[in-house]
C-alpha cells in the first residue's frame, strides 16, 4: 500500500506535501487487515478537516497550512472519533 504519486522526493523538506493520499492508501490497508472501522475513521476525519477546517489544508487543495497542520488536524479527529 502506497501513495500512487510516490514519495514527493521534489519536495521534501518544504512542507507542503499533501498527506491525503498516503492515509488513503493506509485505510486501505487497514481494510485489507480486517479493521475497516478504523480505516473508515481515517477517511472520515480526512473529509472533515477538508470540510471544516480549511487553514489546515495543504495550498495544493486552496488551504493556508502545510503537511504538519493538515497531518495534525487529521489525527486530532482520529482520536476524537
């Protein structure tokens, strides 16, 4: 399980990449392994700091935040759920 774009070497080291598809793949895994609740809570804290929280977001997606805000935001709902 992989992110489909790769690592990101171009940008390493400037914050701006954007997690999304890194945690997609890992819900993914975790369906695979048989703990598709929590995969399914990695997908929804995705789509709610998405929604709610858009300072967060990587610039890519029109937020003001970098990999650490938006990687932040997104476990900060992971163990809220």
């Amino acid at each position: 399980f992989e992110a489909v774009h790769g690592s990101a070497p171009d940008i390493a080291g400037e914050g701006i990449a954007n997690p999304c598809a890194l945690l997609l793949a890992a819900a993914d895994m975790l369906d695979h392994l048989g703990m598709a609740d929590k995969g399914n809570k990695v997908r929804a804290a995705i789509r709610d700091t998405l929604t709610n929280d858009r300072d967060a977001v990587t610039p890519d997606l029109g937020g003001k935040g970098n990999t650490d805000s938006f990687g932040d935001a997104i476990v900060k709902r992971v163990k809220a759920a």
